[in-house]
C-alpha cells in the first residue's frame, strides 16, 4: 500500500513538473495561430462584436479559456458561444481588462487544436463607446483580420491602423497604415501578418 502512494505522488510530481515546463513555453498554455475579429452594426447603436481565435493546447490540459477585453461602453455585454460554454463574465477595476471566461465541451489535450468562438451582444445607446477594435500580442501570431462592418452608412472617412508598446509608460500609439472605407459592403476590412510581439494592435474609425 505504502509502495502504491509513493508511486501516485512520484507520478503526479512529474505530470506537475512537465505541466510547469510547458506553460513556461507558453502565455497562457496555448499557443494562437490567428485571430479573426468581425465588428458589426445596423444603427450604429445595437453592435454584434464576434471573436474566432485558432489555437493549439500546449500543456497537458486545458479545460477552460479566458478572454480579457476592454469594451468602452456602459451596458454590459450580452455574451454566448457556439463552440464553448459560457461560464461567466467578470468585469474588473478601470484600467484593467474584463474577464470573460469559457468552458471546452470537451478539455483539450497536449498538441489538440480548436476554434475559440465567442459573440458580444454589445448596447451602445447612449453613445458612449469609442470607435475602434484592439488586440495585445503577447506571443508569436501569424495574423489578425479585422472586419468592421457600419450598416447604416453609405460612405466614411479612412479608418486608422494603429500599434503601440505594451508595458512602456507613456507609450502612444502610432499610426501605421490607413483603410479605405468599401462602399459596396459599408465596411473596412485589414489584415495584419505577423504583428510584433509586445504590442498592441487598432483599427480605429471616426465616430458616427
């Protein structure tokens, strides 16, 4: 019996061990191929926010998934997922990101793939949001889409893509390319390849 304990904690030291290595190689025990974010609106009050992101288990297991994001406006979000379950939603002091937090209907092994999905029902009634979409890149990424799609406006000015330094005081962003408004879809559309690490990416757009 006692042989039996000593071999159940020398086999759950080393699951332990090999767990931590491999998170050190990791932000957050995954690794994200691309994200695929679609920002859409028929009034300019009422916004659809959906995220896909394409990831890789890089630890033993994963069960669940927290998305960190920042929405600008005062109403709550209303939040679901197709591929995951939802589990609850944390909004945190100013200044820092909110917390949504999603289950895998089935845990991921190491080196399993899946589609991260969620939709943000978002209500900006009250004009108090700021126009744009932002992702951080804290670990090698192989692209981010933006989708903006402004249904009820037949013409816009260019939008902005912007970057800054994440983790750098006083840290501006700058802009570093411009997207014309499709008048044929009322949207913009960017593909950013291979953002730098440590910093954090925008498309933003004139307020309507």
């Amino acid at each position: 019996m006692a042989l039996i304990l000593f071999l159940v904690i020398v086999l759950f030291k080393f699951f332990w061990v090999v767990n931590r290595f491999l998170l050190q190689k990791t932000e957050k025990g995954f690794h994200k191929f691309a994200t695929y974010v679609r920002y859409s609106t028929e009034d300019g009050k009422h916004i659809t926010y959906e995220l896909h992101k394409y990831i890789q288990s890089k630890t033993l297991m994963i069960s669940e998934h927290v998305h960190e994001f920042h929405w600008s406006g005062t109403c709550d979000p209303i939040i679901t997922s197709s591929l995951q379950e939802f589990i609850e939603f944390n909004r945190t002091p100013k200044g820092e990101y909110d917390k949504a937090i999603f289950r895998f209907k089935t845990p991921l092994a190491y080196n399993d793939f899946a589609i991260v999905q969620l939709r943000m029902e978002l209500d900006d009634s009250d004009n108090k949001s700021e126009p744009y979409c932002e992702q951080s890149i804290k670990e090698p990424l192989q692209l981010i889409n933006f989708r903006i799609e402004l249904r009820h406006i037949e013409k816009h000015p260019d939008a902005k893509i912007l970057r800054k330094r994440m983790g750098v005081s006083f840290s501006e962003f700058e802009i570093i390319g411009f997207v014309k408004f499709d008048t044929n879809t009322r949207s913009y559309e960017h593909s950013q390849f291979n953002p730098n690490v440590g910093y954090a990416y925008r498309i933003q757009w004139e307020k309507t």
